[in-house]
C-alpha cells in the first residue's frame, strides 16, 4: 500500500495541530496573544480553554528538555537529541501518543481546583485510566496506558493547589504509547487495535482526501493551496452545543466561533468539493435566526450574541454560491433559503430604517464587520453606502429567486425595492467623486479616508460607468505591494496595526476584487488579486495583515482568509487554463 502523502510542514505556533471534527487542538497559544513554554491540549467547548499541558522530559532525570515540534497534517512530534515523541489523531475526540528516548508528562494546565473552577486528576478503576476533570470546558480528558511504565501520577484526588498529572518513560530501546480521549461523562474502556504508524496514515489520507476535493487544481503556481485548505480541514468542528451542523470556525485559537458574514467565504471555498459542508456554512448563523429576522453576530459552542448583527453579504454570498456547486439547489432549498434572505432583508428594511427613511443604518461599526473603521469616527449610528450596496445586491438575489421559485408579483417586487434602494445610495449618498456616510440623528454628511468607503464597488455591473471609474481610481490609492490597506497609508489615522484602520484583510479584498472584475475593471482586479495571493504566500493566513510589510498581525490561523486565498487562486488558475 503506498503511504499517504504526508501534507505541508507548517509551524504549531502559527497553526494549531488539530484535526477535521475535533473540539481540541494541541497549541502553544493558550489565550489570546498568549502563547506558553509548552504545547497544551486546548479544548473549545464553552470557549478556548487550555487544559493539559504536554511536557517532554528527559528519562533519565525527569526533568523537562528541550525539543523542537515538527508537524504535518497527520502528525506532530516532538524531536530531542535523545529521542522523539509523536502525536496523532485516532479520531476527532481522541489522540495516541508515542515516545522513545523521551519521557513526557501529562499535566493539569490549571494548578488550583475550587468548587467551581480547575481540573480534578484521579484514577478511574473502572476504565483502568487516569482521568482529568475540567470545570472549565465541562468535559472530561481519560489518559490510557497503551505501553511503558508510569513513573509518577501526583495529585490524584487533590484538592485546592497542587500539581496534578501522569509521567510515561519507557525502558532503554523501549517506547511508551497512551491514547488521550476528550469525553462526556462514561464510555467503555479505550481499545483499539491500530498500530501507531497506521492512526498517523489514515490521519495523513483524510486530509489529503480533502485537499484534493477542496484545491484539485492547485499546482507550483498556487503554492500555498494545501496549507490553506489545511486551516480550513483543522478547524471544522463536528456538531455540538449550539452549533447545529459541521462548521469551520473563524479558528482554533481565540477566535474560535462563527461571525455571521465570516462563513459566506469558507461556504464559497469549500461549495466546488464539498457542497454539503459548503452549504451548511451558509446555513449555520441562520439556525439562529431570530423573530425580527435578523442574524446573530455570531455563535459557538456554548454562545449565540445578538447584541450586533453583521452587513448583509448573504444575497452577493449565495448568488455565487448557486454557481459554483456541482449541483444546483433544488426547489426545496431554494426556498427555504429564500425564506431565510427575505427575513434577513425585511430586517434591514423594518428595523434598521429609521421613519421616513429609505436607507438602512447600522448602529455600530461592529455591525459593519469593520469594527473600528474610520468612517464611524464622527458618528456609530449611520446611514453607510456598503450597507446599501450589499442590500441592492440581496434584493436583486431575492428577485432572481423568485424567479426561479416562480413568484413572478414578489420577482416585480424584488427588483423594484432592488432599484429604489440603489436610487437612494446615488441620491443621498453620492458626493461628486465619493461615497459620504450620513449620521441618523444629526443628518449630517462626511467621508474618510477608510477603504469602507469605496466598498459599493460590489455592485459591479449595476453601478453607472462613471460611478465605478471613479471608485476604482480611489481603490488604487490604497494598494500597497502587499495588497488594499484598509485606511490610506498618508491618513492621520493611519495605523500600522489598527485592526480595521490600516491593516489588510481578506474579506475586503474578495469583496472588491468580485465588484471591479464585474464592473469590467479586470486588470485592476487582476492585481488586487495577485498581491493578495502572493503575501498569503510569504506570511500565511493571518487575521489580518500589516499593509506596508506584510507580516501577519492577530490571530494567525484565519479561516477566512485561507478560503480567500483559495477562491483567488482557483479563479486565476482556470483563468490560466489549468
């Protein structure tokens, strides 16, 4: 049998070693912007919680030593001058680890249990394992001997402070193997039958499975293509809690939930491979949907906030999303869907449009996604041209709906909402050569310097000639050589790392690629693209990134970004004929 390829080296302090369906990753990064002496087993159920610390030692001492952790996909290892000890997924709840010439111990990350937080350490008879409880994550993490000696299991039933854990070493030329299992309350005792070497290939298989489903056309040209579809394969959670279907989350370090504008990317990557995974990305935030029709800000395992909601992207969202599945939606959910949009939208049409009004607003910069974003500066609650733009683009995607559903009253009503809307972004919002932003209290007007601002290039096709010439020209002026700073470098408000008031993002980029490409402003769109792929390939995918040096800035295992360098790539790939 011929072993499967091996997958992308890549750095555990960079990327989290996890595997697709796991509610756990092994990090050093234990919070955010924390990253710790040692890798832990971070679980994130009821949010990011370290919870076992994984210390190598040396056999002969017991003490710590110094090893460097080397991963692919199917496996991590820890690499001593004595010895080695590598880890993989059996299966998304439970990992097998095996070391020779290195001992290792398994730790509580917390060192103090009280009545209501910590972890509990003891010894299950019944299972014949030792077995850490965390108040924490309220979930259970059973250690079983596979092979090796128990050199020490300190702590077991103690209260209050201590260290809690289990030592494996092995004989001289010998090894140890444990498995680790994250679990509810009781399962039968572990066994299993596969050989160490086998859980690594079967690891390694799955995800080169998934890679050729998700990138079947990357080659030397796209070289960052497997690691992306990496990030995405490591941070999709089985379902659990709140979270109705299989979802990718944002990550697998701190930003570990679902936003709901961040999953149309990952559904729009993943739609030509795995359309069931695809669509249920789409589906997930609107599992959540309220009674006003509006969509959460996001969810994960133990948490739905609708304290903000999101800019509504669904329409532009799953309008390419019918294009780019093997199989288009049939009637059923196509309706169901336009059920969803159509609440989604009278949201925006009832609740957010102040008496009188004929545009919406949002109420913080939050609600936009671009949190901090210059454009609020003077004012949170304003009428915002991109908000307009994407509900003209939602009306429009309500009408071919109807269409298509053959409701040809709601088609005519669609698309007549569809153009009073966008009459009104010209009328009350256009400035001459810019888009301005309006405060809903005070009425007044103002523009930035905020790459926001020139986000109604997504309407593409239906903007007039003289509107997206003009909007391009000022798209140009925020391309650095590594992509669209998000904030004018020459702004005041200009900062290196400002979340949404400098640093480059994926979203943005895709959104306004998508609008200049369809407006026929193809070669501006064509380097947009370009100098996006190429920093996801020196700097990987980053939350965000520093628009004048490229480097990665937040947290740097970013789903959304990954799917954005994924649809760029396939794109100029079949532009490229490949």
């Amino acid at each position: 049998m011929t072993a499967a390829r091996s997958g992308p080296a890549f750095s555990v302090h960079d990327i989290p070693f996890s595997t697709h369906g796991s509610w756990f990753d092994i990090s050093p990064v234990v919070a955010e912007k924390t990253y710790a002496e040692d890798l832990h087993l971070v679980s994130h159920q009821n949010g990011m919680h370290a919870v076992l610390r994984l210390v190598p030692l040396d056999p002969a001492t017991g003490d710590r030593t110094e090893a460097r952790v080397e991963t692919t996909p199917g496996r991590l290892s820890w690499i001593g001058t004595g010895g080695r000890i590598d880890l993989s997924y059996e299966s998304p709840d439970t990992v097998r680890l095996r070391g020779s010439g290195l001992g290792i111990s398994v730790d509580a990350a917390a060192r103090t249990l009280t009545p209501f937080s910590g972890t509990y350490f003891f010894r299950d008879p019944a299972a014949d394992a030792h077995v850490f409880t965390s108040y924490e994550t309220g979930r259970r993490y059973r250690v079983t001997v596979l092979s090796g000696t128990v050199a020490g299991a300190p702590g077991t039933q103690t209260l209050g402070s201590g260290h809690r854990g289990l030592t494996m070493i092995a004989e001289a030329g010998g090894h140890w193997e444990i498995a680790i299992e994250e679990l509810d309350t009781a399962r039968p005792p572990y066994a299993s039958s596969a050989p160490f070497d086998a859980i690594t290939e079967a690891a390694q298989a799955r995800f080169a499975d998934f890679v050729d489903q998700v990138a079947p056309w990357r080659s030397s040209a796209t070289p960052a293509a497997e690691l992306a579809a990496y990030v995405l394969w490591s941070a999709t959670v089985r379902p659990t809690g709140l979270v109705t279907r299989p979802a990718v989350l944002m990550s697998k370090h701190w930003m570990d939930k679902v936003w709901s504008w961040d999953h149309c990317f990952n559904a729009l990557a993943l739609a030509p491979g795995c359309p069931d995974l695809a669509l249920d990305q789409f589906a997930l935030p609107f599992d959540h949907q309220d009674d006003s029709g509006a969509l959460p800000d996001s969810v994960t395992h133990s948490e739905v906030l609708y304290n903000f909601v999101k800019p509504p992207i669904h329409g532009w969202t799953f309008g390419h999303l019918r294009r780019r599945l093997p199989t288009p939606p049939g009637p059923a959910e196509l309706g169901e869907t336009y059920d969803r949009l159509r609440r989604w939208t009278g949201f925006w049409l009832t609740a957010r449009r102040a008496p009188g009004a004929d545009l919406p607003h949002y109420q913080h910069g939050n609600d936009s996604g671009w949190d901090n974003a210059t454009t609020f500066d003077p004012e949170r609650v304003i009428e915002s041209a991109d908000l307009a733009a994407f509900l003209v683009l939602q009306l429009h995607e309500l009408a071919d709906l109807a269409r298509a559903l053959d409701k040809p009253d709601e088609e005519r009503r669609w698309t007549r909402a569809a153009e009073e809307t966008q009459t009104a972004l010209l009328d009350r919002l256009w400035a001459t050569d810019r888009f301005v932003a309006r405060g809903v209290e005070t009425g007044d007007t103002w523009s930035s310097s905020s790459l926001l601002d020139l986000m109604p290039v997504v309407l593409g096709e239906h903007l007039p000639g003289d509107v997206s010439s003009t909007l391009a020209d000022h798209i140009k002026a925020h391309l650095t050589p590594y992509g669209l700073a998000t904030e004018l470098p020459t702004s005041p408000h200009y900062l290196a790392d400002g979340y949404w008031r400098g640093p480059i993002w994926a979203p943005a980029t895709v959104l306004i690629e998508d609008g200049l490409r369809r407006a026929g402003h193809e070669r501006l769109a064509d380097d947009i693209s370009a100098r996006f792929r190429a920093l996801c390939e020196t700097h990987g995918f980053a939350e965000n990134f520093d628009a004048l040096t490229g480097t990665g800035l937040r947290d740097r295992a970013y789903t959304w970004t990954a799917s954005s360098y994924l649809l760029l790539a396939e794109a100029q790939a079949h532009r490229d004929g490949r």
